[in-house]
C-alpha cells in the first residue's frame, strides 16, 4: 500500500513538471533566467520519476534518484541566484551577499553531493557522524539557504512588480520549506518519515501551477506561456460548472436522505433550482465579465490578448449594412466591458449626437470650439469622468459639461482622433466589473479610437462622394443637354439669317420647315428629360442610309454642303436613332466648320465584313498627332470660341457603348477622316445573345 502512494506520489509530479518544462522549452527565446528555470523543472521531473519507478518495484533508493535529488535542489537555487544576480541594494551593493556567490554555494553542493553519497553507498552506517552529517546537516542547510533566496528574491523585487513573482516565490518556497520540515525530522529521530516521504511528490507538484502562473506574468524571464485565453475562460466556466453541479448533487443527496417524505420533492426542487440558478449566473453578461478581468489579472502579464481583441474589434467595425457608428460604439465599450455607449460627430461647427449603444438618454449638443473639445483634440486623453470631478488639476481644471454630467452612468470619454483633428467623441458607461483603467487600457482605447476615426472618415467621404457623384451626374446630363440646345439654337440662327435672302425660295421653305419641326421634336424631348429624369433613349433596330440621308439634310444650310456616298445601302443597326443621329450630326458639323467653301465634306456609308463603316471627310485644317492623342476626345477641350469641348466625347463614348470604335486621321492642312465602325444589327444580337449563354454557363 505505501509502496503505491509513493508511486502515484511522485508519478503525479513527474507527469506535472514535465508539461511545466515542455512548456518552458517551448516558449524559450534564448535568455538565461528562462534556460535555468527549464533545466531545475526538467531535473524534478527526472528526479520524481525515477523515484515514482523506483517504489513501483519495490525499491526505496537508489544511487541515481539520489544524485538528481541533489541536483535539482542545486539547479532550484542556481535558478534563484541567476534571478538575483541584477539585483543591487540601495548603497549599491549586490543583493546576494559573499556567502550566497554562486562559486562558494556550488563548491558548497559538489562537497554536499560527494561527502552524502560516499556516506550513503560506501559508509552505509546511519549511525556514523560522516553519514548523519552529509545526509541530514548538509541537506537542511541547504534547504535554510534556498529559503533565504526565495525571502532574497521577494524582499529586493519593488512593490509594482512582485505580482509577477510572488507565485513563483510561493512554489519555490514551498519546495525548500517541505526539504526542511523532511530532513529537520529526520535529523531528529535519525531516519526518513515514510508518510512525509511518500507525501513529497504530491507537495512538489502543488508547486507547478504557482511557478507557471509567474513564469506566464514575468516576461523578463521570456516564459511566454501562451495558452489562449478563450481556452482559459471556457475551461474555468466548464470546471466551476461541473464543481458547482458536484455540490448540488450532495446537497440534493443530503436532503433527500434527511427530508423524510418530503425529501424526494424537496431535492427535485433544489436541483431545479440549482439549474436555473447555475444558467443565469453562465449568462449573465456582468459575471462573465468579471471572470474575464479576474483571468487576465491573474493568469497573464497583459490585462488584454491583443490578437483577439484586435481581430474581434476589426470584425465589428467591418461588418456589412449601415449602423457603423453604432458598431464603433460596441467595438470600443467592449474592450472595457461597458454594457453602454454613444458617439458624437462633428456637423457644421457642433459636435451632436450620431449614434447610440443601448443608450437611450444620450443627447446634447457641444460647440466645436469648446474648452472640452479643444482639451480633447490637443491632448487627446481618454477623460475618466470619475477622476476628472474628484480631482479636475489632473486635467487642468477641465469642466465636465452640463449635458454630459447628465447622462446615466457616464465613465469614459474617447477621442476620435484623425489626423490630428478631432473627428468625433465617444461616451462610454460604467463597466459590468470593476477595471482599473492604467495606461495599457488608455493606450489600447487611444488606439482603438483612432483606427474607429479611419473608419468613420472612410463612410463620411464615401457619402461625400455619392453625393458629388450624383451632382456630376446631373451637371454631364445639363451639360450634354445644353450642347444639344446649342446646336439647335445654331441651326435655328441660320435659318433666321438665310431667311431675307432665300424666303421666297420653295426648297428653302421646305428645308425650314423640316429643320423647325425636328428642332421642336428634339426639344421636347429634351424638357422631356429634364422633368422626369428618364433617357427615353431606348436602343431599337434602325436603317443606317436613313438616319444618314437626315443627317446630312440637316446640314443643306451650310457651306460647303456636306455630300453622301452609299456604297452599301440597307444596313441595319441596334442603336438610338435621336443619338446616333447627334453623333453623326456633330461630326458632320465639326468636319463643315473646319473647312472652307471652296472644300469639300464627303460622309461615306459601306459595309466591311459583319460591320457597318461610315467615313466623315473632310478637307479642311486638319489636327496634329499631339492634338489628337492629348485633348481631342478630353471632355471641355476645344479649339472653338463658342465650343463646350464635349462633342467629340461624347460621340466616342456613345459608338463604344454600341460596340464600335472610332478612329481618326488627320495631319495639318491635309484634312480629317473620322471613322466609325459599328456591328451590324444581326451580327451584334447574336453575340448578345452568346454572351448571355456564357453568363449563365
């Protein structure tokens, strides 16, 4: 039976202090106080399992076990000195004093460590004073002095940062109390206690947890332990939960034993009761919170897993549809487990409420030139409102303002910094748990403001531009319309100027009167346009010579009177007659006031292939390369007085939206050819036609 306690005994910490030094090594980036803290866990481990394999055979001691018994007790006090070595008392003196030096305390062990095993494997005489003197003496000495250390160590840490070592101190301590308590009684009745023996595994492994915890916190020591701390919470929820329903269960158990008939119904209602009681405390977003901040206080070096946070923060602010103010809210009382919040914006030359988080009451209004708000732009503090009326000298006698000492539970005040502007503000309540706000926090919602103000700045220049879009598009719709209106204003003009001379002339009456009612036709349409916001300008199968044959008859009035030459007639386009019509009639007029009388404008139709060509000739002054490729299809370039510069563009824009292209050649006093290549109305639908399949494939 003893035999299998000592086994299971130092089994249990064989098996805890060797996850302790996997860990170790696994999280080790180089630095001595890591590597020495490895290597004294990584010697327990060997020393507990040889022990725990020993006594599951039958044997006590043996020469092995007792030489990584001694060595483990030197590598813990090696690892104390390495840790106390920086330390210097205030005359500046070194903390370890002359009989701690770690060349005296090693020359100490090997003594120790050869004196007890030649008293216990040569001597073999408990009764002899060598093997009493070695095997007790030496080894409670050594135990005085690894208490020592430990006191050392948590005397000369300052107050800040014994949090980090206390638990270690704890641990290690531990180890050295329990050898002084073993061999303190062994000096006294000259032999090892079995019980106390048997018990040393166990007390060792009580030890690894308290080491971890201040290996995980101290990052001097670069341990880095890095276990998750979502792991961390689900696992103490799940434990506490399976402890919790452990004590109902005996609870339940105690009743119905002692509850005489009623003992049944009474524990049914106990653990139903203890069911509901279990669920709301697991839903319940303030204990929740509270175990958070518990964890991160006592298991981690940081109060935040910056990864976690970030990625959670970057996923609320980065989710699709509206409401992102509200989101920036949450994302930013998140992190300092605030159930609350609200955000201002600036507006004209007020900060006003933009969005709520649970928070109804939020409401005020705040001048952009306010003491509050240049305080909040110039320094760009978070403003604890708690601290700012028990102690406003912090922050220069800053005043709270009238609306903000009005709303509920108001604790923190972010700002939205962009650019060095103030953007925005956020009010943020009390949290669900108590948390100290130190500078990690401050520094980590400095942070999260400013990357929330990206945010917010992105969506109030994205509106921005939706609007100036919508304006660009209504001012190229008037513009295009004006263009229109000037030609037809043009074409009017000229007839009032030819009328004197021609009014007599029955051509010249017809002409008039086909030019009017075409004015009139495209100018309610164009009103037409203009008070419902429609196009009317659907795409329809059209005979190009016809459109052609009006186009040019359009332009009889002017000199030189452009000519038609259909090589190929019956050409049939999908297309808008009324813009196809302003394209050609736009090329036709350029070609007409870029020639002289004495020259020549000649429009060609005839088919290439499946396409429909039409050539614009002109012989007039024809354009440089540089023009052409620098400012002749720019929209508002034009070499006319009266010109508006977006005729050309316009033209392209619409032959490409059909499909085509238009090419020009022109050299100076040689004249221009424009020619537009557009598909052929079958040919165009059938590819339609064959796109839409891919599509749908």
């Amino acid at each position: 039976m003893v035999i299998n306690v000592v086994a299971t005994s130092y089994g249990i910490a064989a098996a805890a202090f060797l996850l302790l030094t996997a860990l170790l090594f696994t999280s080790w980036r180089g630095r001595l106080h890591g590597k020495a803290l490895a290597i004294a866990s990584g010697l327990t481990a060997a020393w507990a399992a040889v022990v725990a394999q020993q006594a599951a055979n039958g044997i006590q001691l043996s020469l092995l076990s007792d030489v990584l018994e001694v060595l483990r007790i030197a590598a813990w006090t090696a690892f104390l000195m390495t840790v106390l070595s920086p330390f210097r008392r205030d005359d500046g003196a070194p903390v370890l004093r002359v009989w701690m030096r770690p060349p005296l305390v090693t020359a100490l062990y090997l003594v120790c460590l050869s004196g007890g095993l030649y008293a216990r494997w040569v001597l073999r005489d408990a009764t002899d004073t060598s093997y009493f003197l070695f095997n007790y003496v030496g080894r409670v000495c050594f135990a005085v002095i690894g208490m020592l250390l430990v006191e050392q160590l948590y005397r000369s840490t300052p107050p800040e940062e014994r949090w980090a070592v206390k638990f270690a101190c704890f641990g290690i301590g531990g180890l050295f109390v329990y050898e002084f308590y073993l061999y303190s009684d062994a000096m006294l009745f000259h032999a090892l206690n079995a019980e106390i023996w048997a018990a040393r595994g166990l007390v060792n492994a009580l030890a690894v947890p308290l080491i971890a915890v201040s290996a995980a916190r101290n990052p001097r020591w670069s341990m880095e332990i890095s276990v998750s701390r979502r792991v961390v919470f689900h696992s103490v929820t799940v434990f506490g939960s399976a402890l919790y329903l452990l004590l109902m269960a005996a609870a339940g158990y105690w009743l119905r034993f002692f509850g005489g008939s009623w003992g049944s119904v009474m524990q049914v209602v106990f653990l139903s009761g203890a069911l509901l009681l279990l669920a709301g405390i697991l839903f319940s977003g303030t204990m929740r919170s509270k175990l958070r901040v518990m964890i991160s206080k006592n298991f981690y070096s940081y109060n935040y897993d910056y990864r976690e946070e970030w990625l959670r923060f970057t996923r609320t602010l980065s989710e699709q549809g509206p409401g992102l103010g509200e989101r920036a809210v949450q994302a930013i009382a998140n992190l300092v487990e605030s159930p609350t919040g609200a955000l201002w914006l600036r507006e004209g030359s007020n900060y006003i409420v933009a969005a709520r988080w649970h928070q109804p009451d939020a409401a005020g209004v705040e001048p952009a030139g306010s003491a509050f708000c240049r305080f909040l732009e110039e320094r760009e503090w978070v403003v604890d409102l708690d601290e700012l009326r028990a102690n406003p000298q912090k922050y220069d006698g800053l005043e709270v303002p009238a609306w903000l000492s009005g709303l509920s539970r108001a604790w923190l005040v972010v700002p939205l910094i962009m650019h060095g502007s103030l953007l925005g503000f956020m009010v943020v309540s009390q949290p669900r748990s108590r948390i100290r706000l130190n500078w990690e926090v401050t520094d980590l919602l400095k942070i999260a403001g400013n990357q929330a103000a990206s945010y917010l700045a992105q969506q109030q220049a994205d509106k921005a531009l939706m609007v100036a879009r919508q304006f660009e598009s209504v001012n190229r719709m008037s513009t295009f319309i004006v263009h229109d209106l000037k030609n037809l204003i043009f074409q009017l003009s000229l007839l009032v100027t030819n009328a004197d001379k021609h009014r007599n002339n029955p051509e010249f009456q017809k002409d008039m009167l086909e030019t009017l009612d075409h004015s009139v036709r495209k100018m309610k349409l164009l009103l037409h346009k203009l008070n419902s916001g429609d196009s009317l300008e659907g795409v329809a199968p059209l005979m190009l010579d016809k459109l052609l044959e009006q186009a040019v008859a359009l332009k009889r009035g002017f000199e030189p009177q452009p000519t038609l030459e259909l090589v190929d007639r019956n050409l049939s386009l999908m297309a808008n007659w009324g813009r196809l019509e302003r394209v050609l009639g736009h090329l036709i007029q350029n070609a007409i006031d870029a020639t002289g009388r004495e020259g020549r404008v000649t429009i060609r139709l005839n088919r290439r292939g499946d396409n429909a060509v039409i050539e614009v000739i002109d012989t007039g002054a024809g354009m440089s390369a540089e023009f052409i490729r620098d400012r002749l299809f720019k929209p508002f370039e034009t070499t006319k007085s009266a010109g508006m510069g977006i005729g050309v563009f316009e033209s392209r824009e619409y032959v490409q939206e059909l499909g085509g292209s238009m090419e020009v050649q022109s050299r100076p006093g040689e004249g221009s050819t424009f020619t537009i290549t557009l598909p052929l109305a079958g040919e165009r639908a059938a590819r339609l036609q064959d796109e839409h399949q891919e599509e749908s494939a």
